[in-house]
C-alpha cells in the first residue's frame, strides 16, 4: 500500500502575470544519457529530453521565470551544453557556490544512472553502500582505491550543496535516478519503451564480496524495522539549518532500494518521446497547479503515481515543504493564457505539459479576472505540443481576439474505458483469451466499456500477460500498467486459469474481473479530477497500534503521520483520521479503503458542522494482503437540510488471486449499481451510520502495508 496525497490545492481568480526574469534565480541541468565505457544497451534516452523540458519550464513558468543565461545545461545531446562528466559537474557546481548570495534561490537537476557501491566511510552510511550518481565518463570499479571510476557519490553531492547554501542560497533538487531494486516479471512493452535508470553494481565490475563485505559493516540497515522510514541518498537532506544557510528542499524519484524509469511521455498523446517519468510527472503537475507548495507538489505527484500507475517506485521528499515552489508565492494562479490569432485559430502558449491535448475545452474571456460566466467564446484544442497548442473555435467566435483577452482550461471529460492490453500471440492462454474477447465483444455494454489493445501498446491501464516460468503457466496475469510484478508480490498477483473454462466460462470471469478493477480506477480517476477544488477542511492521518488482547487503540500509541510520505504499515497497526471544518458550513465526509486486491471498503460517513473536529480511528491493517492501498476521503459541502451523504453503495469485494471457473454470461457483470457487497481489503474500527449519494471532492491517501517482524 502506499503513501500519502492530498487534494484541496488552490485555484482561484487571479491574473497568472508574466513575471521579469530575475538575476538571482540560477539553475544547473544535468543529463547524462550516453556513457561511452558502457555497453549502447545500457544508454538511456530520456536525460537529454529531461534537461530540455525543465529548461523550457523554468524559463517561461509564472511563478518565477528563470533568465535563460541563468540556465546552464550539462547534456550530451543537447546543443551547446557541454557532456554531464565528472570534472564538469564539479567545476559548475563549485561555480554555483561561488555566485550564490543570500536570498538567492538554486535549482538542481539530475537525470541519469544510479548505482549503489561499498561506503568509501562506512559511519556515513546505514547500509554500508553509497548512493551513485553515474556521470557520462563512468569507468568501472577500481578494486585498488575501492571505488568506481569517475562516480559522483553521494557524500560529495551533499557537500556541493551544502557549500550553495553555505551562501545563504536556497536549493532545491531534484534526482531522477535510482540505485538498486529487485526482480521483477513483465508483460511486453513497446520496444525499448522503459528503462530503469539503474545500473547494478555487477555491470561495472563491483564484486559481490565487496559489497556483502560492505553490507556486513552496516550500522543496521533501514529494513530491520518494516516501518522505518526510507533514509534520502543524499546527506545534504538531513539536519537542521545553521544560522544563515539557506533552504533545502530534495526530491527523489525512488527510494534506495527501488529502481525508477523512463518512458514514452506524455502516455498515449501524440509527439511522445522518452522522458524521466519522475521529472514528466513533476513538471507537468507544477505546470497545470502553478503556485502550489512543496508539499501539495509532493502529494499531487503522488497522486498522479497512484491514478496512472506510471512507476512501482515511491518518490521521496525532504525538507520544507510548506513553502511554495521557488519559494515564490504564487497561490491562487490558474491555468490561463494570453493567446494570438493564427489564421482561423489561435495560438497558446502552453501544451501537453500543461494538460492541453486534443479536445481540451478553453474558454475566452475579455479579461483575465473574469469569471467562467463571462466567456465571450468557448474553444477546443486542435493539436498541442510540449509548450504550445493551436486551439479552433466551437461554433461562433470574435473576428478578432480583444486586447487582454485570455483563454482559460476548463474541465476535460472523464474517460472510464478500461484500456486492456492482450498477452502476446503464440501461447495458449492467448489463443483462450482470443476466443474469450469474440465473446465478450458481442455484449454491447461490455463492448462500450472495456477497450483491447495490443501487447505492448502504451497507455494500458491493465495489461495480461502470460508467465511460462511462473507457478500457473496456463493463467493470463493481470498486471497493473507498468506491466511489472516484483517476484515476491506474485502468489498475491491476480490470475486466471484458462485450460479449466470454455470461452463464454472465461468471459465471464474476465468481465467479472475488469469490473472490479474499473470501479477502483475510476473512483481514483475522479478524485483526480477534483483534486483542485477548494474546502476548508484539514486532514492529517493517525497511526496507532491495535492490541487484540484488550480489543483497542493502545494508549499514548497515537502519532500524526508526516504528509506527503508514503508510511508503511504492519499488521494490527492502525490508521485515523483527524478531520477539522475550519469554513463556514457543514461538510459531509465518506471515508473509503481501497485495497491493493482492487476492493472498496466503506469505512464510515458523518456530518461535520463548522468548527468541529473529528479524531477517530477507521482501519485495522491485518494480514490477509501486503501491497499499495489508498484511504479515500470524499469531503461535501452541505446545503440546506439534507441527508447525511452516504458512498456505502461504492463498496465491492476483493479481486480473487486464482479466478475459478463461474457459470452464467457476462451480462449484467459491468452494471454499476452492483455496489453494496462486503470486502476483506479492511476492517472498520468505526460503528459510523449509513444513509444516499455524492458530489465529491477527494483527499487521497496512500499507505504501503508489508509483513512484521
């Protein structure tokens, strides 16, 4: 299960005013994709488009436009940016420290391989390994000196920043790299369409008993207590802040032991090209919520994470969160833009970054505090690249576009199609599955709500796939997006027979099985969706510790959990809520448990009057199921007498891990009124009454269950 995110971020009327560039804003972007003492299939792709997207944000975002000779690029790829080697990172680096002055603010970028390698000084180091960060001029491991050529450790990573903030500069950054993680099965993706950018210590020559040595040394490594929170790779994150050093905020796209990718981004538009899902992901969150803090930056990420299943890592972050992003605050700007004519279009400064693709709708208002109300025309995007889009009038328009105008993104619809990747040809699931989808297809309602595509194609929410090697070799395996499954979360990963079943048997189990899995996408689908809308509610989750002797909460038990982290739980630990109606009307909260088996658990609703408080605890992790689950909850304002709104009916049982044969057809078995069954994804700890139906807005919550001691 996994970690945590919160909706409710700003977005209100205010003019998104392009702001001067400004002299102390300073930046350096690194990229480092083709290493030249490493075998092509090791080179990566995305850096080089990585660097090139971030320069493009920071020098024309609203909050704090960076001057493009502020801006320096270390890429290979890129034109006139020098190669991401050791002795240049260095050199610019120690340039930064030397321009920095107090009040200046630095970002940092790395995009590239990670590796982890025997801790040059084992007491800095939990684990006894170093974090790496691979320049383009990587060598292999030298067992004389016991290191590996020309890396960047992360000792040396943390020192160059500090020595930035020794000036009283501000720092951010961010690490699109990774450094271990283990085995895992696939589905087939499009050719060379993920990577990992991780390398693992045996590909450059680090033997085996250096690094079980090294681990040997440790001072006792992170897993040793399953809830322990992850450490940072870099040292920089931690510590408190000496009198006149500036600000650190660090953003890391895996955790130590995970690995991160890249891929073909954004999914499924046209004009894709690979980029760091991580650094996509974030810059495409800033761009669409510009102004926002750290911290809504860090659960919104997450957010999108848990909605697209873009990544099975779990983003990392550290350090003052509650700022706004380049400490600028830009609350309150929305998604709008000046926009030119062009011919019978106009011209927008702003693309598939800012969430404008084909069929966006845009409204044109005379100016830009006007409100939605006040449209002179409304306009869809006719095609869109990373920064710039050409939007077509829908129906009449003005002849000319009036000075000041603007156009401004209204909502997208919601597209509640499961999008199924087939397995390969060739096997004989496939040909099952073959003959199952002939069935299913000639049910029309199932027609219109499930959509096949082939193996590989990208932009598959679900994808089948078929595991000779595996236990059930004769099962098609129901893969989340990422078409990856770590070996040990197997036996818990969904699967279906298919030698036992006729096709009308198969499609019937088939189509059971997508309903469960659309109704938990879709319900995270449409929190996404809301995750802008203002209340003034503030949420903050609890932890606790069951006892199952006295059949409660142990006493002094109770701590706030640390947001945008995504805390890990084990059984008879316990999860609460503490809720606080800071507005001027009641609000109505569902609170909904969404199991990593795709089950809905409604765990309670309640009516909040103005300034009341709610403290209660709700889930009771146990041990039927380890993984990602997310605490959903769905807050309403109250207007006039009404019921209490109650989501009970969103209920659904589990996805079974082995799906046996079932008897009947598939009709009925995507309806969705069936709502209302019992599931085992948790237990309520809340006797809270239920009464009929909603208008959400969604806060979201990750949480990571995994085994005890």
């Amino acid at each position: 299960m996994r970690h945590l995110i919160r909706a409710g971020l700003v977005s209100a009327l205010a003019l998104a005013a392009a702001l001067p560039a400004l002299a102390d804003s300073r930046a350096l972007l690194i990229g480092a994709s083709k290493y030249d003492n490493l075998d092509e299939s090791a080179w990566l792709y995305g850096p080089t488009n990585d660097v090139e997207l971030v320069k493009g944000y920071l020098t024309s975002n609203p909050v704090m436009r960076f001057a493009p000779a502020n801006v320096t690029v270390l890429a290979d790829g890129v034109e006139g940016a020098a190669p991401a080697t050791l002795a240049a990172i260095r050199a610019e680096m120690a340039a930064l420290a030397e321009a920095s002055a107090p009040g200046d603010f630095v970002y940092l970028h790395f995009s590239g391989h990670g590796t982890q390698a025997p801790a040059a000084d084992p007491a800095t180091e939990l684990d006894g390994l170093d974090e790496l960060f691979l320049p383009v001029d990587i060598g292999p491991w030298n067992d004389t000196v016991g290191t590996v050529e020309n890396a960047l450790v992360d000792d040396e990573i943390g020192a160059m920043i500090d020595a930035i903030r020794a000036k009283g500069a501000d720092v951010w950054v961010v690490f699109d790299s990774c450094h271990s993680g283990t085995a895992t099965r696939a589905a087939p993706a499009e050719a060379d369409e993920v990577r990992q950018r991780q390398l693992r210590p045996e590909d450059l020559g680090i033997p085996a008993a250096a690094l079980a040595a090294a681990e040997g040394r440790s001072r006792g490594v992170p897993s040793d207590d399953p809830r322990a929170r992850p450490e940072a790779s870099v040292e920089a994150a931690a510590g408190a802040e000496a009198e006149g050093q500036g600000r650190l905020v660090a953003f890391f796209a895996a955790q130590t032991t995970e690995t991160t990718p890249e891929k073909n981004m954004p999914r499924g538009q046209p004009g894709r090209k690979p980029q760091g899902v991580f650094t996509y992901t974030l810059f495409e969150t800033m761009a669409e919520r510009p102004g926002i803090t750290y911290r809504q930056l860090a659960q919104e990420v997450l957010r999108k994470y848990s909605v697209l299943n873009l990544a099975r890592s779990t983003p990392l972050f550290e350090g003052d969160l509650d700022q706004p992003v380049f400490g600028e605050g830009g609350a309150g700007l929305i998604q709008q833009w000046t926009a030119t004519q062009d011919g019978a279009a106009l011209k927008v400064p702003a693309g598939t970054l800012h969430g404008l693709v084909p069929g966006t709708g845009l409204l044109m208002l005379a100016s830009p505090a006007d409100p939605d109300e006040a449209a002179l025309a409304r306009y869809t995007i006719a095609d869109a690249s990373t920064f710039s889009a050409s939007a077509r009038p829908e129906g009449a328009a003005p002849n000319e576009v009036p000075p000041g105008a603007v156009l401004r993104k209204v909502a997208q619809e919601l597209d509640f199609t499961l999008t199924v990747a087939l397995p390969p040809e060739g096997s004989a699931p496939a040909g099952a599955m073959a003959a199952a989808v002939e069935e299913m297809m000639a049910e029309p309602a199932l027609a219109a709500r499930v959509r096949f595509v082939p193996a590989g194609t990208e932009g598959a929410e679900l994808r089948l796939a078929v595991l000779p090697e595996s236990p059930r070799p004769d099962a098609l395996w129901l893969l989340p997006a990422t078409g990856l499954v770590a070996e040990e979360d197997l036996p818990r990963t969904p699967s279906i027979s298919t030698a036992d079943k006729t096709p009308a048997q198969l499609s019937a189990v088939l189509a059971d099985s997508f309903a469960t899995v659309a109704k938990a996408l879709n319900l995270m689908k449409v929190g996404a969706a809301t995750a802008s809308a203002p209340l003034p509610v503030e949420a903050r989750l609890i932890t606790g510790r069951f006892d199952p002797q006295t059949g409660t909460v142990v006493e002094g038990s109770r701590a706030m959990l640390e947001e945008a982290v995504v805390p890990r739980m084990v059984p008879d630990d316990t999860i609460g809520l503490r809720l606080t109606n800071s507005g001027e009307t009641p609000v109505d909260y569902n609170l909904l448990y969404v199991g990593v088996d795709y089950g809905i658990t409604f765990m309670g609703n309640g009516r909040m009057q103005p300034g009341a408080t709610l403290d209660d605890d709700f889930v009771l992790i146990t041990d039927e199921n380890f993984g990602r689950d997310r605490l959903i909850v769905i807050l309403s304002p109250v207007s006039g007498q009404t019921a209490t709104e109650d989501l009970s009916f969103l209920e659904q049982d589990p996805l079974n891990m082995a799906r046996k044969a079932m008897t009947g057809g598939v009709r009925g078995l995507l309806d969705m009124a069936g709502f209302g069954q019992t599931t085992r994804g948790g237990i309520t700890l809340s006797s809270r009454a239920r009464t009929p139906e909603p208008v959400p807005v969604f806060l979201q919550y990750e949480i990571e269950t995994v085994p005890g001691d």
